[in-house]
C-alpha cells in the first residue's frame, strides 16, 4: 500500500527541506504531494512552536518560469523564501527515492479572477464568482496547460495532482457567507451553471438558447428559495429539458478538455491525478453522469477521492473497474475530524482520532476493498508526530 503526504513549501522552508523529507521518508511514505499553487488560506502549524500562515487570495508557491505562459502569467508569491523549497526538494528527494508530487489548484484561483475579471464564472444572475475561474476560458486553460508543463519540467513531479478541474457547486468555500434561506439541492445546481462569454459562447454554437437557459434557472431557483424545498413538477421539467442539460453537460465536457489539453502539455512526463465531484449531478440522469465520468476518467491516470464523498467515490470506483485501463485510485486521508472549537486532553485527541480509522464514514478498509491502492495524509505541516503515528498505525492493519 503507497503513502503519501500533502506539505506546504512553507512549512517545509521553516522546518528544514532537507531534515523534513528525511524525516517523511523515515516514517515509511512514498511520497510528498507539495502545493505548487494554492488557494486562500489561514494556517496554523504545530510543528516546532506555533505558527501561522495567512494567503488572501491565494497564488504560485513555486519558483515558475518567466517564457511559457500567455495572457495570464503566474502570480508568484512575494516572498522567495517561500517558494525556495521547490528545487531544494526536487534534488533531495531525487537523492532518498521519495517521489515528489505537485499538489496543483486550478480553478479556485481568486487571484486569477481578480487581475482577469472576464475569466471568472458567472452565476445565472450575472455576479462574477468570487473565487473561481472557467474551465471554458482559453486562457484559463492556455494557463494551466503551461503551468503544468513547468512545474512538471523543472522538477520532474511523479504526479500532478490537479485539485477541483470539474466545476465546483456555486457555494463553494465563500469565506464569510451570509445565507439566511435554504437552497435546495436542485436550485444549488441551477445556481452553479456557469454564464460566463465563453460558455454562453459554447452553448450558441451548440444550438442552444443561452438567455431562456438563464431565466429557467433564475424563476426555478427564485421559487424553490420561497417554497423551501425542491418542487417536484418543476424538477422533473427542467431536468427533462434538453437545452438546460445540454448546457449543464457542456460545463463537464470543457473540464474533460481541460484536462486533455494539460495532459498533451506535460507529454507524459508526470501522471495525472484528479478529484471527482459534478455539481451538475442533480440535473443530468443516471446514464449521462455515467458516461461523463467514463470519458473524464479515461483522461487521466490516477483519481484522488475524498473521504466526505462516499457517493461520489462508489461511482468513481464502480466506473474505474469497467474501464479498459486501470487506474490507481487515491484516498485523501485527515486525522483531524474533531469538531471544532473543542477542548480535549491529548489523550483523549489521540483515542478519538483513532476511531476515526476505525471504519466509519468511509473506513480505510472500506476504501481498499474498493480499490485504493495509495493513501494521502492531510497535512503534514498542520499535524502532530502522534497522529502521524496514528495514520500509519492505521496502514500497517489494513488487508490488501
């Protein structure tokens, strides 16, 4: 069974690169999947003290190549000590046989958004997204495809874990939300349709009327809000409606040519790893998500599942046993599913994490009997050598 461990470059510039990956290579994992590029965010690592990271609207955390790129050039992070790792790690883990990864965010860029406005995706209202771009947009994915041919050249990366390629659902990590009304699943669905020039773009050149699309979407979603729940007339009608899943498919297809154009990009030097999860699942049948999954899977060479999506992980396992070519299928593993704030002894902190491998929601063994053949530690940096320990514990009881 492969291990592997998520890292920030930060961490890895505070603690040591070297004595680090010694010291991950050590506690028996194959591999580290370290950030090249990464969302907002505010972390505490306990590791050596207490210490804090802070990223407003996230950015490139690796020393990326100035020729290369087009429009959209990468927004590497100011500081330099931050993204020093990257060859440091490259060269030392080169030298011990552990693999190195690039843990890759594509579409949740708000830096992108910000200095590319007309990149962003656009609710059925008009609003740009606040934090995610368009996997229509032709420079969203001229972007990517370069800077995967980078990060992947430089470094000579095993895998690229490309993070969120499919859309994401329209409430997708909002930073301070303010939602006082329910959103049913089906109005959740309409809401995360992207209307942005180039998927009004697609869907005109495939025959659809993008305008009667939008103000489906915007009536049903308005009276589902004031119902409080889905209803069902309604549901059934729109999801019978060709052009509204038409659309909705045309969103999936531009992910699957996403990830087509970076895999031309990289040719074939790293394998590409990717998340499942189709906000559209509420609008398309049964057959049609299936075949989407089908032809998403079969570009790429290896699927990162997550533990909160059973569902999502099932169909990806199902699916991935009738494809013709195998693929190695990932879980992303935590240790941390206390609720929080919580005040607990250590004691206490370490037996409830334990139970946490024990087999619920997914168990680990649950995952291998699927067909997970590698497990990935969330997050070295921002956890302790306990459950670091607790995790590899966990690994060594496993059946395969």
């Amino acid at each position: 069974m492969r291990t592997t461990t998520y890292c920030y470059p930060w961490d890895l510039a505070r603690l040591g690169v070297e004595e680090t990956l010694d010291r991950i290579s050590g506690e028996g994992f194959d591999a580290i999947d370290l950030a090249g590029t990464y969302h907002p965010i505010d972390s505490i690592s306990p590791r050596e003290g207490f210490h804090y990271f802070h990223s407003a609207r996230g950015g490139v955390f690796f020393p990326a190549s100035e020729q290369g790129y087009g429009r959209i050039k990468p927004a590497v992070h100011a500081d330099r000590s931050v993204i020093a790792p990257w060859p440091r790690a490259a060269e030392h883990s080169a030298k011990i046989g552990l693999d190195l990864n690039s843990w890759t965010i594509t579409l949740f860029q708000p830096w992108i958004r910000d200095a590319y406005p007309d990149t962003a995706r656009v609710r059925p209202g008009g609003e740009l997204n606040g934090s995610g771009v368009c996997a229509a947009n032709e420079d969203v994915r001229a972007y990517l495809a370069a800077l995967c041919a980078d990060i992947s050249g430089q470094f000579g990366t095993a895998v690229l874990r490309l993070e969120a390629v499919l859309p994401y659902a329209a409430d997708f990590d909002w930073m301070r939300p303010r939602v006082m009304v329910a959103i049913p699943p089906f109005a959740k669905a309409l809401s995360s349709l992207c209307f942005c020039g180039s998927c009004q773009a697609r869907g005109k050149a495939s025959g659809l009327d993008v305008e009667a699309i939008r103000d489906k979407a915007l009536n049903y979603i308005s009276s589902a809000i004031e119902a409080g729940s889905d209803i069902a007339d309604q549901t059934a009608a729109l999801a019978a409606d060709a052009e509204v899943t038409a659309f909705a498919e045309l969103h999936v297809r531009a992910s699957i040519e996403l990830i087509r154009l970076v895999d031309s990009s990289v040719g074939g030097k790293s394998v590409l790893a990717t998340n499942v999860g189709n906000p559209y699942r509420e609008l398309l049948d049964e057959a049609r998500n299936a075949a989407l999954y089908r032809e998403f899977l079969d570009a790429v060479g290896q699927v990162d599942l997550s533990p909160a999506d059973p569902a999502e992980n099932l169909l990806t396992a199902i699916l991935n046993a009738e494809l013709a070519k195998p693929h190695l299928l990932s879980t992303l593993c935590t240790v941390s599913r206390l609720p929080e704030p919580t005040v607990v002894t250590p004691a206490q902190r370490v037996a409830a994490r334990a139970m946490a491998f024990g087999g619920k929601l997914p168990g680990l063994q649950e995952e291998v009997n699927r067909g997970t053949r590698e497990f990935s530690l969330y997050n070295y940096g921002l956890i302790t050598e306990t459950e670091v320990r607790i995790f590899r514990d966990a690994i060594a009881a496993l059946k395969c």
